[in-house]
C-alpha cells in the first residue's frame, strides 16, 4: 500500500526552489512549499498509487495524520486528494475531518474539507449534522464556523436552508472577512436553486456589505 515515503519518493525530486517562493509568498509565507504545480503534484501521487496501492480506511487515517505532519504544504494537499477518493466514509471519520480543519488551518485546506468532504460525510449520516455542525457553527475556531456554513454547498434542492439561515444569523455581525465570505459564497450557491427564497433573506437580514454583494451576484447577473 501507498506510504509517506513512497509519496515522498515522488515528490522530492519534483522541488522548484523558485516556484516555492512564489507559493509561499501567495498564502503570505505561512506555509512553506517544495514548489510543485498541483498538475505535476497529482501526477506523482497518481503513479505511486499505481505501484502500491491505496491502504484501507483504517491505514488511510494514519497516513493523512502522517501527511498534516509534514512542514511543506503539497503533503496536505496530497491528503486531500487522497480523502477525495473516499466514497463511503466511516462513521468515525467526522473526528478525523475535524481534526484537519482545525489543523494547519487556511481557507485552501478548510474549503476543500468542508464541501467535499464534510459534505459528502453528512450525506451519508444526516443523523450526525444538526449534532456536530451545531458544535462547529459555536466553535470559537473561524475554521470549524466557515464550515459550518459551507459543508451543504453543493447540495443544491438538498440544502436544508432554514439550517443555513440559523447558522448565517448566528455570525452575520462578525467583522471576520473569511465568515463574511462565507456567508455570501453559501447564499450565492443555494441561489441558483432559489433565487426568490435568498433574495427575500438578504432584504430581511442585516447582513455585512461584502455578505450582501457576494449572496447576490448571481440574482444580479439574472
């Protein structure tokens, strides 16, 4: 099966030193970077893949706990892809989940964790969602708040929007630009589902300018 080694193999002799400045610089020097252009980077993680295996779920937890570990950012982004391919999660891969949003936190990390793999989590257990979300939308973590608000957002007719409503009003005041986003990028998404129902919430609700413009642009654009 796929080790960190073995994905290491792959990765190490792709570095760019000076591809890893400008990464680094992007994400405002909080990470640091081998340099390795996400095309290339799944490219290698595919051929390991090829030779070794993926390893069971079980396996699969340690090594993406292995891959958050390490310093340079393309091992997290590894892990993403690596949980991407997980159809049917295990009940117990919420505390997972939750422990990556929580780690080595930046919106290119979070996002990913909250719609692809909260949101297909929550699919498969809706009995675990007012229970947990209700946890992270209360959360003094940004992170856990920002997805709270962005776990349903592929979810289109499926979205349970008087729960997205509840969670929007429970931050609309926050002066946080990554909640304010949220908020608009969850409302502008359930927009193309229900125009009229998003409008009519954003005439009602006090929300942040930015909040506003964002839950709009769709309806605008219409």
């Amino acid at each position: 099966m796929i080790t960190i080694l073995a994905i290491q193999e792959e990765l190490v002799p792709l570095q760019n030193h000076a591809q890893a400045e400008k990464m680094e610089k992007y994400m405002r020097n909080q990470f640091s970077f081998l340099g390795i252009k996400t095309p290339e980077r799944r490219k290698a993680v595919k051929k390991a893949i090829k030779v070794h295996g993926l390893p069971d779920k079980q396996d699969l937890k340690t090594l993406l706990y292995n891959l958050w570990d390490k310093d340079e950012r393309e091992y997290q982004n590894v892990a993403l892809d690596l949980l991407d391919l997980v159809k049917e999660f295990p009940m117990d891969y919420v505390e997972l989940i939750e422990n990556l949003i929580t780690t080595k936190s930046w919106w290119d990390t979070v996002d990913g964790l909250a719609v692809h793999s909260a949101g297909t989590y929550f699919k498969q257990f809706p009995n675990k969602v007012e229970t947990v979300t209700e946890k992270w939308i209360k959360s003094p973590n940004l992170w856990l708040n920002r997805s709270a608000l962005l776990f349903q957002l592929s979810y289109k007719a499926d979205t349970d929007f008087e729960l997205l409503k509840r969670y929007i009003c429970l931050h609309s005041q926050s002066k946080e630009f990554f909640l304010q986003k949220a908020i608009g990028w969850a409302l502008r998404e359930y927009s193309k589902t229900d125009p009229a129902a998003v409008e009519m919430f954003i005439k009602q609700e006090d929300l942040a300018p930015l909040s506003k413009r964002e839950g709009l642009k769709v309806i605008n654009k219409q």
